[in-house]
C-alpha cells in the first residue's frame, strides 16, 4: 500500500495513510525511505523547482576546452576576489593597489574570461536603469496609477544594476541587515529569546548584477570568484553547517537551497546563494506566469549558524524539520502585539497541500503534517501566553517604525527570533483586527551622499 503511494495507484487516501501511520509508527521509516528513493532527488522539469545544489550540479556537467594558461587566470580571479573585498570593506587596500582594467580582462578568452572585477560588471544593455525606475516612481506617485508602481518593482528585481539602482534595492525594510541589529540588541538585553550567529553582507554591485545575467551562461572563473568571495567574506569553516539566504528570501520550501553543509558545499556556498536570488528574481520575469516581483529586492547575502534539531521533528519542504514556530504581529509605534498564530497553521497548511493528488512531494509533506498537527498545536497552546509575555517585553527594547510580525521558532526549550516582516506584507495577519492593521509608506529613494 504505502509503495504505491508515490505511483498514483493507491487504495487509501493521505488522511488514512497518517492514520495507519500514527498507529503504526514503525512504518514511518519504510514511509520516508519510499519517498526518498521515488522523489526526493528527481530533477523538475520546472525551473522554479530546481534547488541550488542540482543547478551548481548541471553546471559543472559543461566543459570548457580553451587554451589558455591556468596559473594566470587563477592569479586574475585572486586578484578580482581581492577587490571585492575591497569593495564591500571587508579588506583594507594597501598603497600601490589598482583595479583591474577592461583591457586586462579582455585578454582573456571569452568562455573562460571572468564576468565581474571589483570595478567592472557586464550588462545586459548599456543605459543606466535608474533613469526608468525612478520615471516609473514619479509617475507612480504624482497619478496614483498602480500599473506604474507595478513596473517600478518589476523593475527593481530584473533590469541591470547601476549604482543608483543598487541603493533603491538596498531601501527595502525587509532585508534583515534593516532588523536584525535591532533584534540583536533586545535578545541580549531581556535574555529569554535567541538570535542564531548571523552574518549579513551588503553583497558588492559586481556580484549582484550576475544575478541579472543567465545564471547558466556563468563561466567557471565567474563562479570561483563568488565561492572565495564568500569563503572569505562569512569567515566560513569547511566543518560547519549553515543556513543561508537572501536578506529577504531563503527558498526553504526546497530545504536543500537553505541548508549548507560538507566541506564541497560550504565552498560552493557564494554559487548557491547567486542561483536562489537569481531564481526568486525570475519571478518576476515577463516570462513568469504569474508575474511575482519582491521575493529578492535587496542586496544583502546572509549566512546563519544552522540550529540542530533537538526534538526529532519529522521533516517536509525536502528536508526542513517540522518546528513549532509562531509568529507575533506588533506595532513598535505603540509597543502592542497586535495578533498571534501559529506559523504551521492548518488551514493554510492543507489548503497548500491539497494539489497533492499529483505531486509527491506534496503527498509526502500533507501526510507529515497530518501526522505531527497535534504536537505542533500542543506546543503552541503550552507556551501562548509565555510568548506573548516575552514578546511584550522584548518590543519595549526595539527602536523600529511601524508594524511587524516576528518568526519565533522552538527548538526544545529555546526561542529562536528567526525572521521579520512589515506586517501588511506578511501572511496570516488576520489574526489582527482589521481596524488596527496600518499600511506603511514605502521609501524608495535613498539619500545619495554628493
């Protein structure tokens, strides 16, 4: 019966499978290994399903033959990693340093040549997008038309980057550098919740613009410099696990894109990260249906200590073990909690999985849900009232504009603060009266030092 499940031929439905499951736990391990060995590692034929490591996989499956001398060009990507650094002041210049030239990367041949220096990028066309962006925006706010703020963040998320473009991106509150400070700071001083290690880099405009350009069309030079970028830039140790993400996007849904561990994929760290925001920006293609901009609008790359389960939670999303986690709507203005639900909330969860007729992995991850729904909901209720009393006091110490809502996840007898959001922006703020939910004014135009 349960071989069956992930072939389409089955004779009980997902609701009766968790049953039989409950019941019979020892089947849960047969349950998973079926999953594993039928799904778990199939290649979509959906981009959008594709996670970082199968692409960093079908990349390397391209060979170059060129005729070009090894040494010097592993001498140029240094010197490129190096100005990076520069770049994003995570190294001091000494007195003779240079930038590369055009000409001197020119030199190299096309399908080898790095696409990046630490002063140089390639584009996709020639003109500066801030002159569109920022007609869109004008437009936008002198008619109040939407389809000009439409094309605006459309805009943000897939015209080439310039200088002022970058520091548009870089206005958006969500992206965890805007918070994260803040948290930080509160956690310490009321020392209930924790904040995992967390390191968030302003990813220099080089690197950034390659999320822009064809990710499959990245020579092999491009990619080792984002990798030893960030090898050096998150400090990071071949023996460590780590979660990473965008400043606003972690693509957990496909838990292998955020989890990072073993020595190969902690050095090919910087290549994931340029795939998931180079994906989550596709979204907002023309090409995409339906057409999704926000997901990545910033430009920050965070690398997170990754937090060991402690409590044997079974695992969806590919990986992602199932935690209580919930998620307090507040006002910083007035320091009131405006609403409370639980993260893995059931309406939301199988409404999400109720497509699962057909994809498996969907399949898989009801029946898990369905399984640990009362642990979930169990530990919600034991701790509501201990949550809302921390949160209270934890927001009397954060010095942040308007509403939120804070990601706090359980693991064993610690709260973790995992993630923040503007409140209007954020799922399942119903649990707040309507009547006190406020809409934010969105600052796009940074202040421009002359």
């Amino acid at each position: 019966m349960l071989r069956n499940l992930f072939k389409r031929k089955q004779t009980l439905n997902k609701d009766q499978i968790a049953e039989l499951l409950k019941i019979h736990p020892e089947a849960l391990e047969h349950f998973e290994h079926l999953y594993e060995s039928t799904s778990l590692n199939n290649i979509d034929d959906n981009f959008f399903n594709i996670n970082s490591k199968q692409a960093a996989s079908m990349r390397k499956e391209d060979k170059i033959d060129v005729d070009y001398d090894a040494d010097e060009l592993l001498s140029i990507t240094h010197k490129i990693v190096d100005e990076l650094l520069i770049v994003a002041g995570l190294k001091e210049a000494d007195e003779d340093f240079k930038f590369m030239t055009k000409e001197e990367l020119n030199a190299v041949p096309l399908s080898v040549r790095p696409q990046l220096s630490g002063s140089l990028i390639q584009r996709d066309i020639g003109e500066y997008s801030y002159i569109a962006l920022l007609s869109q925006y004008m437009k936008w706010k002198e008619t109040g038309d939407m389809r000009f703020y439409h094309s605006f963040r459309q805009g943000l998320d897939i015209l080439d980057l310039d200088p002022i473009t970058y520091e548009i991106i870089g206005m958006n509150p969500n992206s965890m550098g805007f918070w994260l400070p803040e948290v930080e700071k509160a956690v310490e001083i009321t020392n209930f919740f924790k904040s995992p290690k967390t390191k968030v880099i302003k990813v220099p405009l080089p690197i950034l613009q390659l999320t822009r350009l064809e990710y499959s069309q990245h020579t092999p030079a491009t990619i080792k410099i984002v990798n030893d970028f960030c090898m050096k830039a998150f400090d990071l140790d071949v023996n460590k696990k780590y979660f990473v993400k965008t400043g606003t996007y972690s693509s957990k849904f496909d838990f292998r894109n955020a989890l990072v561990q073993g020595e190969q994929e902690v050095r090919e760290l910087g290549e994931y990260l340029l795939f998931i925001h180079f994906q989550a920006l596709q979204m907002a293609s023309p090409l995409a249906q339906p057409i999704i901009y926000g997901v990545s609008t910033t430009n920050e790359w965070v690398v997170r200590e990754f937090i060991e389960d402690v409590e044997s939670n079974p695992k969806i999303y590919k990986g992602m073990p199932l935690h209580t986690e919930y998620r307090v709507f507040v006002d910083f203005d007035t320091k009131e909690i405006l609403g409370m639900s639980p993260y893995w909330r059931e309406d939301v969860m199988k409404k999400s999985f109720s497509s699962g007729e057909i994809d498996n992995h969907e399949k898989h991850d009801y029946i898990v849900y369905k399984l640990h729904e009362d642990t979930l909901y169990r530990r919600y209720y034991e701790n509501e009232n201990k949550i809302l009393e921390e949160v209270k006091e934890l927001i009397s110490h954060i010095n942040l504009p308007g509403q939120w809502s804070i990601d706090i996840m359980q693991n064993g007898d610690d709260f973790y603060i995992i993630d923040m959001a503007l409140a209007t922006q954020s799922a399942l703020n119903d649990c707040v009266d309507p009547s006190k939910l406020k809409r934010v004014e969105e600052k796009w135009i940074p202040q421009l030092q002359r």
